[in-house]
C-alpha cells in the first residue's frame, strides 16, 4: 500500500488529505490559507507536518505529496495568475516547496524521496473524480465547479487535459454573452458571470427586487441585496414557483455552457461540482432536460450523461494525492 498526501489550499483554508492508493482516507486535517508569498511555504509544510503526524503508522508508505492551488500554474510549477491570493503571483512554488519537503522527509523517517506534484485546483479536482470519485473507469471526463466563481477540469483519453503552458482547462472563462455581465478577467458574460454561485445570487436578488421571487425574499427578512443561493434552495425545496425558475435559469445557463464544452470536448461524463451541486436533483434536473435541448447530441444513444461529483468539498485534496501517488497525469 502506498500514501499520497494530498493538499488543496482554498481562499480560507487548506485542506490535507492522506489518501492510500485504494482511495482510502486514512488522515485529514485543516489549516489556515496564507496571505503572502512566504506563510504559503511555511503553511504547506504545517499542513504537511500535522498530517504526517497523523498518519496511524508513519510516513513510511509515503510516496508524494500534491498541491492543489487557486491559481494557473506553469508546467515548471510557478503560480502565473491567482485572483484569491495575488500575493502568490510569480511564485516558484514547485522548487521552494521541493526544498522544503527533503528536510521534511528526512526528519520524520520518510522513505526516500517523494514525488511533488503542484497543480490548478480545478484539475486536481477532475484528477481526484476520475481516479476515486464520480467519473472512474471513464476516459473522456468535464467537470464543472460551481463556487463563488466557476473551476473545473478536463480528462482527455485517459490523461489530464494541461495545455501548451499548463492552463488548459479554464472552463469558467469561456464567454456566454460578449455583452453579459463585467467578469475580473478583463471580458464580459464569462460562463462564471452567469452560471456560478454569485451569479446565482445576482440572478435571485434581480429577481426579488422585480417582484418574481416573494417567497425567497421572505427568507432573505424582506431585504433584497441579503438574498442569498441558500434562501433559493430552501424556497425551491418547499416548491415555491418563483424559486424553482430561478434555478431553471441557471439550469439554462449551464446547460448552454456544458454545450458549448462538449462541443470542443465529447466528454464520456460531465460532472457538477461545488458548493451549489448541494441542489443536487433541483440543479441536475433541469440542467439535463435544459441540455438535450442545447446539444446536438443530447437525446439518444450518443447522450452524454450529466451527474453530480462524488467528492464533495475533498476533490481536490484527493486529486492531488492521486498526483503524487502517480495514478494519473
Ligand atoms: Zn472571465
């Protein structure tokens, strides 16, 4: 048996993961994101340290550790653009890091040296469902991640999808609507301007000041800009009218999206993600019906099937373990 350590450093925290080739999770432990370039080091070897502390036998079957970042990363292991944590801009995280993890290997009795892997989040994401989560044994893999923004990650016959520089795969900035909604990448209606968690609430909150969504503004205490993706949910979920066309719109949005992606891709899955796949039926539902309509393909044998990721919150942090334990790349 070998371990992977698997770390995913999110806007607030970074989450590790000790995660055996069988895809077993055999330790877990949370610390805090970093603000600068240099506690980023320092905290991936806090994290790194605490989990190995965990481990119920030792570092001894460990083999890799992968790291998961909010950011594009170069093929040499650089952050290039990190909206999250700009402070991280230009770091050469891959060799510092490396440094860092020899004395941390040495110290604690590790075996060797391990493998170090630094890689996008979204693609650590799409890592982690294709080797243990929602999309195994399928070589053709889309996942759509739908957060504050929109992340995700392509498999392509069997291998990750990176691109020339590293950065393929940025599916949230694909534009939807050249005229839609100012996105922080510089272009308007990016597919995370329309599809993501904070359009979704953008979406609900034009809706109530309209009058079309009493029941979710009730939820919200009658104020507008407190609505939230939460008190859609939780209208939808007593069958408010108003809610559940709310979550039509951005079942549409989406499905116009993953059309579009499948265009390019033919994707053997596609696999929804984030804080807002927490919908489950009421997102997939329309989402599905919405796409057999978008897509050229989306009735009959050559359907491609849209589900809900397996993962949860720990897709990435088993992404990357599968990373350093080599079962993808
Ligand atoms: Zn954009």
């Amino acid at each position: 048996m070998a371990i992977g350590l698997g770390l995913d450093v999110g806007g607030t925290k970074i989450l590790a993961c000790a995660v055996t080739d069988g895809g077993e999770l055999v330790a877990e432990t949370r610390v805090d994101s970093p603000r600068s370039p240099d506690l980023l080091l320092q905290t991936l070897v806090e994290g790194t340290d605490a989990l190995l502390s965990l481990l119920p036998d030792g570092p001894r079957a460990v083999v890799g550790v992968g790291v998961g970042v909010p950011s594009l990363v170069t093929s040499d292991g650089t952050l290039y653009e990190s909206p999250n944590l700009p402070a991280l801009e230009g770091l050469p995280v891959h060799a510092a890091f490396a440094e860092r993890l020899e004395v941390l290997s040495a110290a604690t009795g590790g075996a060797g040296r391990w493998r170090l892997v630094i890689d996008n989040d979204g693609t650590c994401a799409v890592a982690g469902e294709f080797v243990f989560g929602a999309a195994r044994g399928v070589t053709d893999v889309l996942l759509i991640t739908l957060g504050t923004g929109i992340g995700g990650g392509v498999v392509a016959g069997g291998r990750l999808l990176r691109g020339a520089r590293g950065f393929a795969g940025e599916v949230g900035h694909i534009v939807m609507d050249p005229a839609g909604p100012a996105c922080h990448c510089g272009r308007r209606g990016c597919f995370e301007q329309l599809a993501s968690g904070s359009a979704f609430a953008r979406i609900a909150r034009r809706a109530a000041a309209a009058g079309a969504a009493d029941r979710v503004l009730e939820l919200a205490g009658g104020d507008v800009e407190a609505v939230r993706g939460e008190h859609v949910l939780e209208a939808a979920r007593d069958g408010d009218r108003g809610a559940l066309a709310l979550f039509d719109e951005l079942a549409h949005n989406l499905a116009v999206g993953i059309a579009n992606l499948a265009e390019v891709l033919d994707p053997g899955v596609v696999l929804v993600g984030g804080g807002l796949a927490s919908a489950g039926e009421l997102l997939i539902a329309p989402t599905v019906a919405d796409f057999a309509v978008e897509d050229r393909r989306g009735r009959g044998p050559h359907a491609v099937p849209i589900a809900l990721a397996g993962l949860g919150a720990r897709a990435g942090a088993f992404g990357a373990a599968a990373l350093a334990l080599g079962l993808v790349s």
